[in-house]
C-alpha cells in the first residue's frame, strides 16, 4: 500500500486528497449513523419494555384489588357477626371465599395473641413479625404484606397478605390471612415475556424480594435494594450487581407498597445491531476500496481516454442502458402480468355471482378498474423498453383525485391531516388516466415528505377559466377552461435555490435513501404531456402551494370499462391448458368451463405434450404460455406442429411485443392475447379459432 502511495500521489495530489476526504467522510457518517441506530434501538426496547411492565402491572393490580374487595367484605361480615370464627362453619365458609378469589390458596382467621381460629384448609403461616406494615399499626382500611415463606408440603413459596378485622362488639378481633403462592404476583408474565432474557421481580418497598428474580447471584442487603428502588426512573439503564447492563423499567403498586421491576438484558437487545454494525463495517470497507480502485481507474482511463473514443463509449453505454431496461421491463411485466391475469379472471367470475347493485358488485368493479389500471401501467413499462407513446383517453378528473386520496388517508403517518375539496365534478381531461394517477400521487406524496413532523395537506379540485395569458412560476399560462389541482403543505418551505432545480430529473433535497428525485419531475412530464403548466408559490419555513393546470376537454366522456357482449359459447369442445402458474390453470379451467368447454389443465408442458400424443383427436384446441420452465410456448407449438398441424393454438403471455408476435408466427401459433386479458377477449378468440 506504501509503494501505491508514492507511485500515485505525486501524479494526482487532488484526486487523492478527495478521495481520502470522501473516505473519512464515509466513516464518519457510518459511526453517526450507527450511533444514532443503536439509540433509537434502545429508545424502542424500552417504550416497549415499560408498555409491559404497565400492562402485567395492571393486571397484578386488578387482580389484588379484587382480593382486596374480598377481604374488605369479610371485614364487614366479621364485624356484624354473620360470617363464624370457628368450627366447621367457619371452615366451609372460608373454603367458599377461597374460591371466589383468583390468586388466594388459602384464607386463615388470626387473633390478636397470633393463634389461628379458623382456615379454608391447612397451610404454612407466616411470621407475625414478616409483616410490612406490622400487624398491630395497621388501620382498617390497610393491607400488610409478609415475606415470602415456602410451605413444607410441597415447598412452594408462599406469599400472605393480612387486613385487620373487629368483633361485633367493635374490639379489634385479630387478622384476616389471605395467602397465596409467591409466583402469583408474577401475573401473566410467563406467557407475555418479550423474549428468553426478560426477567421479572416484585419486591416490597422495604426491599424484600416477593416474587421472580433479576439477577442470579445477590450482592445487595435489602436496605441498599430499597434505596435502589426510590431512586429508580421509570425506564431506564442499569448495572446490576451481577455486572450485567440491564434496561429497567419500574411501575408501583402504592396501595400495596409493592414495587414491579421487569427486565431485559442490553446485550441480546443489541443483537441484532450488532448485525448491522457488522454488516455495516463490510460494506465501509469494501466501499473504501472500490473508491480507491476507482480513483485509479479513473486516473489512468484519464491519460488514456480520446475525445472519439469517449463520445462512441457514451453512446454505446446509452445503448446497452436502454437495452438493459427492456429487458428488465419485460420480466417484471411478464410476472406482475400473471398476477393481473388471476385478479381480472377471478373478478369477473365474482362478479357474475355478485347480486346486481349490491356493495359487493360495486367493490368487485371497484378491483377490476384498479386492475386494468395496473394493466395499463404495465403497458407503459413496456412501451418504455420499446419506445411506444403513451394511451390517450378522455375521462374525468375527479374520481381519480378522490381514489389518490383514499389510498394515501388509509397509510397517513401519524400527525398528518388530509383536507380535501373536490369541486370539478365531471370536469373531463384527454390524456392517459394513469398518468393523472401519477401526477396526484406523487404531488401529495411529496406534500406529506415536507412535513415529517406532521402538518395539514390540502387537496382542492376546482374548474377555473383563465381569461388572458397568465406568467406563472415556471412557464406561461394560455387563456382558456382549465381543470385546476392545488396542494398545499405546511412543511418547511422551498429555498430560492431548490426552486430553480425543482423539476430537474433526480434532484433531491433528501437523503441518499429518501428519494429518486423522479416525483416532481414526472409531475412536471404528465402536466406538460397533458399540455398543462404549473404555478409554484413557496417560501422557507412558510410550506409550498402547486398548482396544477390541466386544459378541460369538451369531447364525449369515453365508454365506462363495462363488460363487452360476450361471444358464443362453446358446445362442450375439449381444450388443452398449459401455464406454469396452477393459480392461472385453475382460473383458465373455471373461465373455459363457464363458457361451454371442456378444459384439461396441465402446470408441466412436456406432460401436457404426451398427453395429445396419448389422444391426439381428444381436443380441439390448445392454450399456452409463453415463458415456461422446461419447454417454452414457442417450442411447445413447434412440437405439436409436427404432431397435429391443424390444431388450433392460442398463445396467451404477460411478455408480448413484435419480437414474440413474429416468433409465435412463425411456430405455427394460430392467435396471439397478452395478459391480463378479460373472459370476453378469451371467449371471442376461441369462438374465432374454432368457427
């Protein structure tokens, strides 16, 4: 690394002092970043810690003041004299409160000289002088609470809480004993602990430990437990005496002086930042010497590169770019295709079962209108890789603007407010409905990014007639009817700067990770397509206000997405189905069936092969995919070919184009449909093929 050193830093002095500053850089943003992720995982960890520990404290907490209310009412019975003291009377009547409370095993009457008078059924007492409060400075309405003591028959720990009771004659009578097993003040915390190191305790504020455990070897007396106690926070970090780094959180039970701790250990919380520190480190390393063989690279392409050179490079580089997408585009489109292919079909198919007018009717249109969106949207990704235009329709504003708004009001983040007002209604635009889709999304979506601590939105929809030319803030506005969108935000403004690159394709105010800074410049694309303009009002600190000019149509409002007359149904005629995707093959069966025919659906082309071997005058026609593992739609219809070259194919892709429509020709394929296609397509190519 020295002998690179000499050899480069003469040469390019500055190239290399940018590149160590570059790295130092990285560094530094990788060591805040990381610092910053391990406190916000700490942060997490214990609002989700003391969110626990409220809960399981409540619970204790309902669970003991029902007990409590138990008691309270034996105090009453006692001192009117209709609950007994003693015999069997006694005993039956306790044996019946016993069971009306959920966390005592056993109820004991004590007189004042500590000798039991009666019980529910035989246990362990405690030590008269274990109580906190002491027994003989409690008042009526006071609970005391006992150290833990472990019953010898079946060396349980046990936990007893006492309450004062008087005689008819209103003497002190002695103590009502409510004892119960130690690891019931624990509560749910078996079945809701977070994870395998939570651990729990209850402790009296004394600090005598009742229940659970934090650490496995104590070192504190009782009295340095307590003070540790009072000056604990609610949630916080803390050194146990076992050397272990816990997060604490700590909620109390006043009424009984208890106190609730619940535990988890800072080493396993931190796993999986640990991870990320880890992974995070690879990659800074691996970053450090891409950038210094970039450096190089760069330096020697530098000395070496011609202007020709450089120019033909560029534009190979565009070439393979633009390939690349293609191709890209292609794949999603045949996958995502597939997945619109089984929502239109199996829509439909709902559809006819949906009682006409009925809310379910309206959703299910509701999803296919989505699902031709998304088809449409597909189409575009395509004409991308192919360089086609873009579809044209007229269609009205409105609905589209109201469906925006009811997708973004169901994923609002918190503190965020949608205020809307649509007033356009059937106010028509020529243009692809999908692109408006776009422009509002990415509008409002960019409106909600300005305010991340939350704010209004404002979404107005209005008709406006402009009467003389108009300079707005980014072009010039033409007199005439226009449909006008204004959102507004309360975020933090827009600097003179940032407004003049505001539309510049991938510019971005945000982090690396935060945004394409594609939004506003497919805004900005849409509105220009729609031979619209837009008008930006903004200052810093005083939020942003786009407006939106879209030229309003006159023409008729092009025909609703109404299903078409269905073709002739079939007359029972066999049809061979082949598709990689069993979701498709059981929609094609369903959808061929309803329509008159008799399918056979096969997920395996070499199967489906054999099987016109097998019968080759069985069917009448075939139904293939194009991209199949094994053999593809093309190689299977040159096989059949060979084998029946007057049957019928119908090739149905995700993934068409002139390329697929000139090979299928070719093969043999006698018709060719791309998905997602709707069952009046299917019907009226089969009536077609098989007229």
């Amino acid at each position: 690394m020295q002998l690179i050193w000499q050899k480069f830093w003469p040469t390019a002095p500055r190239l290399w002092a940018v590149t160590i500053g570059l790295g130092v850089s990285l560094v530094v943003v990788a060591v805040v970043a990381l610092t910053h992720l391990r406190g916000e995982t700490i942060d997490s960890q214990a609002r989700e810690l003391s969110l626990l520990s409220l809960a399981l404290t409540d619970e204790i907490h309902r669970e003991l003041r029902g007990m409590n209310a138990g008691l309270h009412a034996m105090q009453v019975e006692l001192s009117e004299g209709s609950l007994p003291t003693a015999g069997t009377r006694a005993e039956r009547a306790l044996q019946t409160r016993t069971e009306l409370m959920a966390m005592v095993d056993t109820l004991s009457l004590i007189d004042r000289n500590g000798q039991l008078m009666a019980a529910s059924a035989p246990s362990a007492a405690p030590d008269m002088a274990s109580f906190a409060p002491g027994l003989n400075q409690l008042d009526d309405d006071a609970i005391a609470v006992s150290r833990p003591f472990v019953d010898p028959r079946t060396h349980t720990p046990l936990v007893t809480l006492a309450v004062p009771f008087k005689d008819v004659l209103g003497n002190a009578g002695g103590w009502i004993f409510a004892t119960m097993p130690a690891e019931a003040l624990l509560g749910a915390f078996s079945v809701a602990s977070p994870a395998a190191d939570a651990r729990m305790a209850v402790f009296r504020r004394d600090g005598v430990l009742l229940a659970g455990g934090i650490v496995t070897r104590h070192t504190l007396d009782e009295a340095s437990i307590a003070k540790r106690l009072s000056t604990q926070r609610a949630t916080e970090l803390r050194q146990l005496p076992d050397g272990s780094e816990r997060l604490v959180a700590l909620h109390s039970l006043e009424r009984y002086g208890l106190e609730v701790l619940l535990t988890r250990d800072l080493e396993v919380m931190l796993v999986s930042w640990r991870e990320a520190a880890q992974l995070t480190t690879v990659g800074v390393v691996l970053l450090l010497v891409l950038l210094v063989a970039s450096v190089h690279l760069v330096h020697a392409a530098n000395q070496r590169r011609a202007t020709a050179q450089a120019a033909l490079q560029t534009q190979l580089s565009r070439a393979n770019k633009l390939e690349s997408l293609g191709e890209l585009a292609g794949g999603v489109a045949h996958d995502f295709n597939n997945v619109l292919a089984a929502i239109v079909g199996f829509g439909e198919m709902a559809q006819d079962a949906a009682a006409p007018g009925s809310a379910q009717a309206r959703h299910l249109d509701k999803v296919l209108q989505a699902a031709l969106r998304g088809k449409a949207l597909v189409e575009r990704i395509l004409s991308f890789g192919r360089g086609g235009g873009q579809a044209s329709t007229v269609f009205e504003m409105e609905p589209i603007v109201a469906e925006v708004l009811t997708l973004l009001a169901a994923t609002l983040r918190p503190g965020v407010v949608l205020e809307r007002g649509l007033e356009a209604h059937g106010a028509l635009l020529r243009g692809d409905p999908t692109q408006a889709f776009e422009a509002v999304m990415n509008l409002c979506t960019n409106a909600m990014q300005a305010m991340p601590n939350g704010g209004m939105v404002g979404v107005q929809l209005v008709r406006q007639q402009v009467p003389a030319l108009r300079v707005l803030s980014h072009t010039q506005l033409p007199a005439g009817p226009y449909v006008v969108l204004t959102v507004t935000d309360r975020g933090t403004g827009i600097t003179p700067e940032v407004m003049e690159r505001l539309f510049e394709p991938f510019f971005t105010t945000r982090g690396a990770h935060a945004g394409t800074g594609l939004g506003l410049a497919v805004v900005h694309g849409v509105v220009a397509e729609f031979g619209g303009a837009i008008d930006v009002q903004s200052a810093p600190g005083k939020g942003a206000r786009f407006t939106l000019y879209f030229p309003e149509c006159t023409d008729a409002l092009d025909a609703s997405g109404a299903a078409p007359k269905l073709a002739s149904s079939g007359a029972g005629q066999a049809l061979l189905v082949v598709d990689d995707e069993p979701t498709l093959v059981a929609l094609a069966e369903e959808m061929f069936t309803s329509l008159g025919y008799q399918p056979v659906g096969y997920t395996d082309p070499a199967k489906a092969l054999q099987a016109l071997h097998d019968e080759p005058q069985r069917f009448k026609a075939v139904i293939t995919d194009e991209v199949m593992p094994g053999l593809n739609g093309i190689q299977l219809t040159e096989s059949i070919r060979r084998l029946l070259p007057q049957l019928p194919i119908l090739m149905v892709s995700g993934y068409g184009g002139a390329s697929l429509a000139q090979r299928a020709a070719a093969a043999g394929v006698s018709k060719l449909l791309t998905k997602p296609m709707q069952r009046a397509d299917l019907a009226r190519a089969m009536a077609e093929l098989l007229r």
